[in-house]
C-alpha cells in the first residue's frame, strides 16, 4: 500500500510533492522517492526511509526550480526494501518517470517481454514494467499521449494507480487507475494527483475522483479522462468536507494519541449528526433474505459488535464475514442479499473485491465508510459515513468506536425504536475514561514486557476483546489474544502461569456474573488480573473504571479505550513507532 503524488503547474513542484508526500506517508513508510521534470530532463531522487530523509537528500535538488513532478512513498510489495526498488522508476533513456501503487499480476511475462526487445531493469519490483512500456508506446506515438497510455494500461493484469511525467509530454502527468485509488486536487492553475484527498488539502479542496479503469492527462487545472474501453469522461468536481485542522497532531505527540482522544467528539458527533440515508439502508436490511457484514481488521471487530447490535436491536440475524474469507460465502449471495461493507478507509482490496462480486451476483451494499470518495462509496448503493474525520494513525482508534455508534444507529433505523446511547452520558463517560489515562499508563509500564498478553470479554464484548488484542500487537508488537471468556476452559487456560496478566473486559450486565467466575479460575492458577468494569471487585490486581452507564453499548463503545491506551503507552514504553507501526499501512490496498 503506497502513497503516490504528483504536481504540475504554476508553483515549487518540489515543494509541494514533499508536503504532500508527508501526508501520504501513513500509507507506507519504507521507503521513498521523487521525479521532477527539468529543462535538463528528469531528476530523480530516491531512497530506502522516510520521508524526512527524503526531504534531508533532495535538499541537493533545492535549486531546481521545477512546475512537474512526482513522488512516492513505498510500502514493499514486490523487491526488497533497498534504494533501487524505491520509487520512481525510469525508463532506459530516463525519459519517463512513473509511481506506481498496487500489484501488477502479469509483470514476470511482461519483463520478460521488454527484456526480449532490448529493455534492461535496474529494480526488482513489478512496478517498473510500467515505466518501460511507457517507453516504447510514448516513443512510437510521440505525439498522442492518449493512444500511448491507453495502450500501456491494456498490457497491465492486477491493481494499479500510477502517474507517469516524460520529456515527451512536458507538463502533463500522464495517470490511470485500476482498483486501487486516484484522486485529483485541482486549483486554478495547477493539478495534485495523489492517493488520497489528505495529501492536497493543504492547496485546494476541489478534487476529482478518477473512475475505476480509467486513464487522465493531467494538466495545470486541467484533466481529461477515458475509460479504458476508450469511451471519454465527463468530469466532476467535488468539494472535499475535511479541515486542514482535522489531518493535523494539534500538539500532540502522534496522530494515535490525538485520535484515541477525538474520541471525546467523534463518538457524539456520529451519534448526533447526519450519516447519510439510514432509512435507505435500514429499508434494504429488512427486505434483504441475507445480510453479510463484510470487513477486515478493526472494521470487523466492529462488524462482530454489529452482530449483537443488530440481532438484539433489530432482530436481524446477520453474518460476519472477513473480507479475505468471503469466497466461502459467495456461492448463497445473489439479489435477495445485502452485503455491509465496513471500511475506514474504504480503500481494502479484500473489502472491494468482495463489493464486486456481491455486485455482480445483484446484492445490494451499505457501504460505512469514513475517507471521502473512497472506492467503497462509490460501489455502495448506499453509503453511511461515520464522520470519525481523518485517521492517520495506522492503528484504526476514533473509527472503531464511530463504525459500533453508526451500526447502532442503523440497527434503531430497522427497528424503528430509539438509540439506545444518550450523547450526554456517552461524551461524559468518555471523558472520564480519558481522565484516568495516567493510570492506565502506569499498567502499561508494567506490562510492556509482557511475553503474551490475554483478554477476556462475554458476549458483546468479546470482540472488543478480539480489537484490544490487535491494538497491542500491531502498536506495541507484544503477543496478544482476545478470547470469549466462556472458551478460557476449552484450552487457553493451560497458558496461564503464575503472573500472566488478562485483561478482563466486565462490565455490569448480563454477561459480569460468569465473567466474575473466569476471573476466581484465572487468579486461582496464578494471572494477574487487570479488570475493566464499572464495579470494582477484589479479584482484579489492577482496575480501571470505566462509567455506568444506562446501556451496554455504552460500555462497549467505554471499554475499548483504555485497551487503545493501554496499547499506546505499553508502545511508548518500548519505543515503537506508534503511528507507522513496522511493516503495516493504513489502507491495505493489495489483497
Ligand atoms: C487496525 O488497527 C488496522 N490498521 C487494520 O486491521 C485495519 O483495521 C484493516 O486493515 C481494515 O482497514 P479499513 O477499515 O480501512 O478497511
């Protein structure tokens, strides 16, 4: 999953492909590169790092004045992380330049090809057949930019987002798509292909959203674009509803902190703001013969809760299903199904590809998404944005909590009855989790040497269990397991030693009296227990409290976010990357 960039008009190419660059970096962060377009021809600087050692190496560039260029920050797919599987890649003459995000499936065949006819490759990655093929057509057909790229993208197999800048083509940056994103920033006299809208805020807030198998020529507040087929496009121009403000830390020492505590505004925000057609949605839900919630990761734990929400509110009795594991189901979807798709950054290649199909067998989609434009609105028949804003943090934090509020909402919306959650209680009680963040912290430090670390939750707080697990490994890379507390005697219990700690997710309802018994089970063979609850009990070595509250969904959506604290500060304590975890990125948009 990498972040792509480019940059033609009047203005410092260089510039902006750094600044923009920096916003893309939570896409992938091994490492990264940059072309521009001179009067000399194409400078090309690249490097395994971050962005910052970029910046740091490019400042030799620092006199090139250049109005054309591109940029990339890479997340490794194909080729080891080292300097010459950065991009950009070239071409042989070095007169094409091209980023690439995604996977092109047939690259062996098609190197092996270019290869044949002379080509010679300086990097291992399957991006660079692109640069190559560009080559060729841009040269057979020097004056036909079009005819050159449309002839290159019917070559490519997989997902692809690419822009490409060439000697042949001056300041247009030549660019297509295929199932991975695209989006333009436009302004009067300048043009910001990227990745995602958070790159070009900063300059423009109008943005053309590239369709899906479509190539464009880009130029300064200028785009023309075709489908592949040929057939050309009538453009749009959308106005991007995100703050500047909203991408930045605010003083805060990650993104993953500022998010965990947006919490105190999303939450509400999402419970009391207009998501989009909830009726709409609800509507297809109780027409619907199946329902299937399909997601990845946190978007899944959420779809877990989504599970109890919906059968307990609703009366729905609806399937989870992992993105990756959907073709076990898609034989029983056809046009009686509704397909959920939950997605923050709407952009998972597991999540769309199963939209797709779901699609093609005449199933209707819900999208719940949260990044504006993203693939997955643009598949859904309907759409719900939970209005977390910008999450940067690769750690999925305000959009797990938005993600239960809005299947919440939706489930009051089948039903017909009220929502169960009362934003005053709600945005109190988060406030009052927030406020024992020193503590947390301090049961951080002592479990950040843990080996393994075990988390218990009833009911519809097991996933919230399943969720505290991954935000422990992915932020603090200590072994974690979320179970249902009810399984602890089918087996886990034979890992607990002397010492081992479990966190104990028990609130006050249905589910605290058999919990309450795991925990004697647990501290009879030695655990050291870390409650979270609204009532205190002598059993548990550590406690946070978290507030009673009139609803359980109220505590569910409470609970998981000392467990996202408690996972960033065992992070902090172990000197982990926090918003950049190793080897993650934000938006997996390969499969
Ligand atoms: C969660 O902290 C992780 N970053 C990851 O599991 C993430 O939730 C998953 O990749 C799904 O992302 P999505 O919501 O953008 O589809």
């Amino acid at each position: 999953m990498c972040g792509i960039i480019g940059f033609t008009g009047s203005g410092n190419a260089l510039e902006v492909l750094i600044r923009g660059l920096r916003r893309l970096e939570y896409r992938g962060y091994d490492s990264a590169g940059l072309a521009l377009l001179t009067r000399d021809g194409i400078s090309v600087v690249k490097r395994v790092g971050s962005v910052e050692a970029l910046e740091r190496e490019v400042s030799s560039l620092a006199g090139t004045e250049s109005s054309v260029g591109i940029a990339h920050t890479r997340w490794a797919t194909h080729g080891g992380v080292t300097d010459r599987n950065a991009h950009p890649h070239t071409s042989c003459d070095g007169r094409v330049a091209i980023v690439h995000n995604g996977i092109i499936e047939n690259h062996e065949e098609l190197r092996a090809e270019l290869i044949a006819r002379g080509h010679r490759f300086t990097s291992e990655t399957d991006s660079e057949v692109i640069a190559h093929l560009l080559e060729e057509e841009l040269r057979a057909r020097p004056g036909d930019p079009r005819g050159a790229l449309t002839s290159v993208v019917r070559k490519l197999r997989g997902s692809f987002a690419f822009v490409a800048v060439s000697t042949w083509t001056g300041d247009a940056i030549l660019a297509a798509r295929h199932n991975s994103p695209l989006v333009v920033g436009v302004g009067k006299d300048f043009s910001i292909p990227a990745s995602d809208v958070l790159s070009f805020l900063e300059w423009t807030d109008d943005a053309i959203f590239l369709e899906n198998e479509s190539c464009a020529v880009i130029r300064p507040g200028r785009v023309e674009s075709w489908l592949f087929t040929g057939e050309e496009l009538e453009l749009k121009v959308t106005k991007v509803a995100i703050e500047v403000s909203e991408v930045d830390k605010r003083g805060y020492v990650h993104h993953t902190l500022k998010e965990i505590h947006d919490q105190r505004f999303t939450v509400t925000r999402t419970l009391t703001e207009e998501l989009g057609p909830l009726g709409e949605a609800a509507k297809l839900l109780r027409e619907a013969r199946r329902i299937l919630l399909v997601a990845a990761g946190t978007s899944y734990h959420a779809a877990l809760v989504g599970r109890y929400v919906l059968a307990e509110l609703a009366d729905l009795d609806v399937q989870p299903v992992l993105a990756s594991e959907y073709n076990l189901v898609s034989r029983w979807v056809n046009g009686d199904s509704v397909l959920v798709a939950i997605s923050q950054s709407g952009e998972t290649a597991d999540v769309l590809e199963a939209v797709r199909d779901a699609k093609q067998k005449g199933a209707k989609v819900i999208g719940i998404v949260n990044m504006p434009g993203s693939s997955l609105e643009r598949l859904s028949d309907v759409h719900i944005n939970i209005r977390a804003g910008p999450e940067i943090g690769v750690a999925a934090t305000k959009s797990f909590t938005s993600q239960v509020v809005a299947l919440i909402r939706l489930a009051s919306a089948v039903s017909g009855k009220e929502v169960p959650l009362d934003p005053e209680e709600l945005g109190a009680g988060v406030e009052q989790v927030l406020e024992q963040e020193p503590q947390i912290a301090e049961i951080a430090s002592i479990l950040k040497d843990s080996k393994d670390v075990y988390l218990i939750g009833r009911g519809v707080h097991y996933p919230i269990a399943l969720e505290g697990a991954l935000k422990v490994k992915e932020l603090a890379y200590v072994h974690a397991e979320g179970l249902p507390a009810g399984e602890l005697k089918h087996g886990t219990l034979a890992l607990i030693e002397s010492g081992t700690p479990v966190i104990v997710l028990n609130p006050s309802d249905d589910t605290h009296t058999d919990t309450l018994s795991n925990c004697q089970e647990l501290k009879a063979r030695g655990a050291r227990l870390i409650g979270i609850s609204d009532r205190h009990h002598s059993v548990y070595d550590f406690f946070v409290r978290i507030p009673r509250t009139g609803s359980k969904y109220a505590s569910v959506l409470l609970e998981v976010i000392p467990l996202q604290l408690l996972a960033y500060y065992m992070a902090l304590e172990r000197g982990a990357e926090i918003d950049k975890p190793r080897n993650l990125a934000k938006s997996v948009t390969v499969k």
